[in-house]
C-alpha cells in the first residue's frame, strides 16, 4: 500500500471517530426521557432536585416529567441564550428565562400539559401531573 493511500484512510477513520464521539456528546443519554421523583441533566455526576427540567443545548431535559398534583415543576436554564416556557393549549407562559435563570410553576391540575419554546418551537415538552 503506498503512504498517500495509507494517510487517506487514516483520515477517514479519524473523521468517522470524530463524528461518532461528537453525536453522543452532543445527544447524551436519549433512552432517559422521562422521570418520575428524580432526574438529572443528562450527566449523572451533577444531580438534579427531583420536579427540575433542566433546558441545555436547546433541549428540556428530561422531555417528559411527571409529577403529583399540588407538585412544584421548576425549569432552570443552563444554555447561555434565553428561552420560555409557554403551554400548547395557552393555559400558562413563564415568560422569557435568561441563560441561568430558573421559573416555576405548581400543577394543581390533573392531566398532560404540552409545552415548547416559543423562541425555538422546534424546543418541546410535557408535564404529566397525576
């Protein structure tokens, strides 16, 4: 084999491991998307407090919460850029929560609550209050 041949495949290898190591950092832990009494930010060694959608790199995490009715659900911005927390069907809007800022809300409610950002509406999630 001669050595241009060799460093061409080298180069797609490196490429290909690159890639590979920057979706999983990127995506994290996809099976954990729901959470019921405790979560975390999608790094298991920084725990978060039970009821907290934590909002990093344009995602709620996790996507689904479920909570008891009368429960406190608190979004903390962890991305640098502000976001909010509007309900689909218009029943509450947190306002605009700058990067590190944290909102709150207590479900009185029964029921499934859909939400997204309405800056990036591609950003949605949902509370389930039972």
């Amino acid at each position: 084999m001669n050595k241009r041949l060799m460093y061409v495949i080298i180069g797609i290898v490196v490429v290909l491991i690159l890639g590979v190591g920057g979706y999983f950092a990127l995506n994290g832990n996809s099976a954990n998307n729901s959470s019921s009494g405790s979560n975390s930010n999608g790094n298991n060694n920084n725990p978060v407090p039970a009821g907290t959608v934590v909002i990093s790199q344009e995602t709620f995490k996790p996507g689904t919460i479920t909570v008891n009715k009368g429960e406190t659900v608190t979004w903390q911005n962890n991305d640098s850029i502000d976001h909010t927390v509007v309900a689909d069907d218009g029943s509450f809007d947190l306002g605009t929560i700058a990067g590190g800022a944290k909102v709150q809300r207590t479900f009185d409610t029964v029921g499934t609550f859909k939400y997204h950002c309405s800056i990036h509406t591609f950003m949605k999630g949902m509370v389930i209050v039972k």
